[in-house]
C-alpha cells in the first residue's frame, strides 16, 4: 500500500511538471510571435491564432469546471477581442488550474474520481490518458498557430521552433512554476 501511495504521489507530481511543460512552449509561442500575426485573417477561413490560444485556455477552463469544480475555474476569454496580454495571463492561470487538478487526479487521494472532456464525451476514469489527451489537444492546437503563422509570412525565430523540442531545457524552467508550489504543499 506504501508503495501505491509513493507511485501515486509521484504520478501526480510528474504529471504537473509535464503539463507545466506543455505551457511553458505555448507561452514561448505567444512571447515571439509577431503582433502582426494574432489577428490576422488566416487561409481558407481558418481560425485566427487568437481565437485558438483563446481556445486552448477556454477547453482548459471546462475541463476544470466539469471535472474538478471545486477548484477555481478561470474565466472565459472572449476570442474575438483578446489580447496577446490576456491570453498569456489567462492561459497562465488555467495552466495552473489544470495542474492542480491533475495533481489531485493522480496523487491516489481520490477527490477527482473522473475526467469529463465536454458534454458531449462519456467521462474517463482518472489516469495518465487524462495527461495524453490534455497534452494531445494543446500539441494539435501548437502545431496549427506554427503552420498558419508559416502560411501567413510571420516566420517563428528558430530558437522557437527548435525550442519546442528542447525537452530537457524546457522541463527544467517549468518543472517548478507551479509544480515547485504544489510539491512543496505535499501535491495538494
């Protein structure tokens, strides 16, 4: 049962670092990305990279309040009118509420006994596919603010780009950010 315990603990707290990870390269994102760039009108109809970075923050917010409602949930941020300033703010702060979340998820406490991904999805046990998934969404979303910014002409400076696969630089700034906090507090 120790043993569980220990393995629980530290499921939690990798967990935490990991996705504090995952923020950290969208804010690299949003730090170098050219102010031309947010509300441009993308190809085809696409969205603009404001409205996916508002996006990203506001799936973060619902999976917050439908899977760990007893945690502060971040307010919406308005697609149509946010600023780079309040999507590195609000993306900040549902990063931070995602992580407690998952660290409540994970460290075996049993408080957050399902995730619910939307409405429309049939609610998954807690486990690491509940990281994947968050992970999986924000990567997909990453990968499309690149390519329209490509597409558009707004080239990322390579120290981005390459950047984002500097796992070991990336894993060090942020495995502390909120991870420090948490770990400090015994993942609570």
């Amino acid at each position: 049962m120790a043993q569980l315990q220990r393995d629980s603990l530290y499921s939690g707290r990798a967990a935490v670092r990991v996705f504090a990870a995952n923020e950290r390269m969208n804010q690299m994102l949003l730090e170098r990305l050219d102010a031309k760039a947010w509300n441009a009108k993308a190809p085809g109809g696409a969205r603009t990279i404001a409205a996916i970075f508002t996006h990203l923050h506001n799936v973060r917010a619902k999976w917050v309040r439908l899977t760990a409602p007893h945690l502060k949930v971040p307010n919406q941020l308005d697609r149509a009118n946010c600023t780079r300033k309040q999507a590195k703010a609000g993306l900040a702060e549902s990063a931070a509420r995602c992580e407690e979340m998952l660290a409540e998820a994970l460290d075996g406490g049993g408080r957050i006994k399902k995730f619910v991904r939307d409405g429309w999805g049939r609610p998954w046990p807690v486990g690491v596919e509940m990281l994947c998934y968050m992970i999986s969404h924000e990567a997909h979303h990453r990968g499309q603010v690149c390519m329209l910014a490509h597409q558009m002409g707004f080239k990322l400076p390579t120290d981005v780009t390459s950047g984002m696969w500097s796992w070991e630089k990336i894993w060090k700034e942020s495995g502390g950010r909120a991870g420090r906090e948490l770990i400090r507090k015994g993942n609570r």
